[in-house]
C-alpha cells in the first residue's frame, strides 16, 4: 500500500517497534551501499591492475622482441667481421697472427654490445664501434698486404739475385776448383822440379867438392932461432903441419879454395882455439855442424896441386893417436892420421 504524497507523518513518537525496524532496515542499507562501493573499487581496482600487467606483459614482450632482434643483429654483424677477417689469412703467419689479434678484439667488443643489450642500455653505439671496428681491421690489414706484397717482391728479387750469385759462386768455384787442381799439379811439378833439382844441385855440389889424398902430417919443434926440427915426442912437439894432394876438377870453378882441417885429439875432442881461427863448419852429408881447427888455402886452377895448413896452439900435445879430417864445400874430402909417443 503507497504512501501519499501529501501525507505528513504525525509529530508525535512512533511506537517503539516501529522505530527499531526502520532503523534496521536503512543500517541494512547503508551496509549493502558500503559493500557495493567496496565491490565497485575492488572490481576497478582489478581493472586497473588487469590493464597495467597487460601494459607491462606487452612491454616486456616488445623489450623481449627488441633484444631478439638487437642480439640477432649484433650476431650476424659480428659473424660477418669473423668472415672478412678470416678470408685475409693464408698469406704468412705474421698477418695470420694479426687477424688472430683482431678477431679476439672483435669477440670482446661484441661480448660488452651484448652486456649492454641484457641491461636495456644504448647499444646502437657499441653496434657502430663494431662495425668500424671491423672496417679498421680490413683496411689495416690491406695496408699489411700491401707491404707484404712489396717485401714479397723484393724478396722474389732477392731470391732471383740469390740464384744469380749462386750460380755464380758455383762456376767461380768450379774454376777456382780447376785453378786449385792446376795449381796443385804446378805445385806437385814444381816440389818435383826442386826435388830433382835439390838432388842435382846437391850432386853438383858433391861433385863440385875438391878430394884430396896423401895427406901428411909434421910433428915439429919451432926454435928459438925460427927454425923447425922434426920430433915424435909428445912433450917436444909445438906445431903441426898438415899437407895434402889435391886432385884435379873441372866442375870446381877455378879461384881460392878454403880447406878446413879437423884435428881429433885420442879422447876424440877436435882440437879448437877460435882466437886461432878454429871455427864450426857444415857437414852437408850428415846435415851436422863440426868443430874445426884449422884451415888451408890455395888459389885453385883446377889442376892438381900441393896444400898445407898450421897449426900451433902455444901448449903441449898429449901421447897418442891423433885423426885428421879435411873438408871442401862442407863434405868430407880427405882424411889422415898422425901419432906422439
């Protein structure tokens, strides 16, 4: 049953049923409004947060899409740089080593590009430095090709000049070695030639030398006055003369002739006082030196002739047997002896 709109509640107070039940009824109300608001944020709220995850789901998809695409990218860069460079290798093994060098460059720089792209940071600059980078690298290494194709030219021509010398070096040696051959045949001829000639000269020499035979020694006493007396005695002899025959030689040139006179005491010591001329000769035979004591000249003409020589040594002799030795052009030409009792 509607109320009407002209109806006035009476001024007086309701029963108190009444009043309790209207109460009721609009804290009722009050609680469905209250709990229909917090339905109505709680739905909007939901909303809100729906639509942000969704802005954040879609954000992260397109920064997810974003890094495929900047590491596919950064990847196809850098497996092209790889590429490049690796088709430079094969020349020598100091460009190789470059490249080497160049490739761990370029595997590090990719390495802080993808550093940058996980942070969400700017990576197109890092991107760039790569790729120049990459360009540097080529054209650093066609300047290397190029110096290595001037120094492989200029070794071709080192290696040609090489062979050039080579071949020469081996006909020089060739001829040095037919120069050495001759000249060891020379040498052999020549030691041969001085050999002959050696022995030649040396039976030259030999035949050169004047013999002598029938040689005589005087045991003699000088006197006061001047005068020489035989003696036989030891004590009373002062002086020896040692005279000889020479023979005839017409290989001898003629001119003075020196003999040299060995006089051999018993005790088999050569008799010698240099400050009476004794001396040391060549015994060319033997190849020996010899004491001499004495020697004797004479102007030879190649014809038989009588020689002496003297000796007075100013002291006593001693008893005994006494040999006599004449040499001519430093060979043994004569010999004698002599006794004193």
């Amino acid at each position: 049953m509607s109320t009407p709109t002209n109806f006035n509640p009476p001024t007086n107070p309701t029963p108190y049923g009444s009043n309790n039940e209207g109460n009721n009824s609009k804290r009722m109300l009050t609680m469905a409004g209250v709990a229909i608001a917090v339905l109505l944020v709680a739905l909007i709220g939901l909303l809100i947060s729906k639509y942000r995850t969704g802005q954040q789901l879609e954000s992260a998809t397109l920064e997810l899409t974003e890094q495929r695409a900047a590491y596919t990218e950064l990847d196809t860069q850098y497996k092209d740089a790889v590429a490049q460079l690796e088709q430079q290798k094969g020349i020598n093994a100091e460009l190789d080593n470059k490249i080497n060098e160049q490739l761990k460059e370029l595997a590090d720089q990719k390495a802080q590009v993808e550093q940058l792209i996980r942070d969400n940071k700017d990576y197109r600059n890092g991107m760039a430095s790569l790729q120049r980078q990459k360009k540097e690298f080529l054209a650093e290494i066609d300047k290397l090709k190029q110096e290595i194709g001037i120094l492989t030219e200029a070794n071709t021509q080192l290696t040609s000049e090489n062979q050039t010398l080579n071949t020469s070096l081996t006909e020089t040696q060739a001829r040095l070695d037919q120069e050495s051959s001759a000249k060891a045949a020379l040498i052999s001829e020549k030691t041969q030639i001085e050999t002959e000639r050696n022995a030649l000269g040396k039976k030259v020499d030999i035949a050169s030398a004047i013999k002598v035979s029938n040689v005589q020694v005087s045991t003699v006493k000088v006197t006061s006055g001047g005068k020489e007396k035989s003696r036989s005695k030891a004590k009373n002899v002062d002086k020896l003369k040692i005279c000889f025959h020479t023979e005839a030689n017409e290989v001898t040139p003629a001119g003075e002739e020196t003999f040299y006179l060995r006089i051999i005491d018993p005790t088999g010591a050569p008799l010698a006082i240099e400050s009476l001329g004794s001396g040391v000769a060549t015994d060319k035979r033997n190849e020996s030196d010899v004491r001499y004591t004495t020697t004797a000249t004479t102007n030879y003409n190649n014809q038989e002739t009588d020689v002496c020589g003297y000796w007075q040594p100013g002291q006593n002799f001693v008893k005994g047997k006494y040999n006599v030795e004449i040499y001519n052009k430093g060979y043994l030409v004569g010999k004698g002896a002599f006794k004193l009792n």
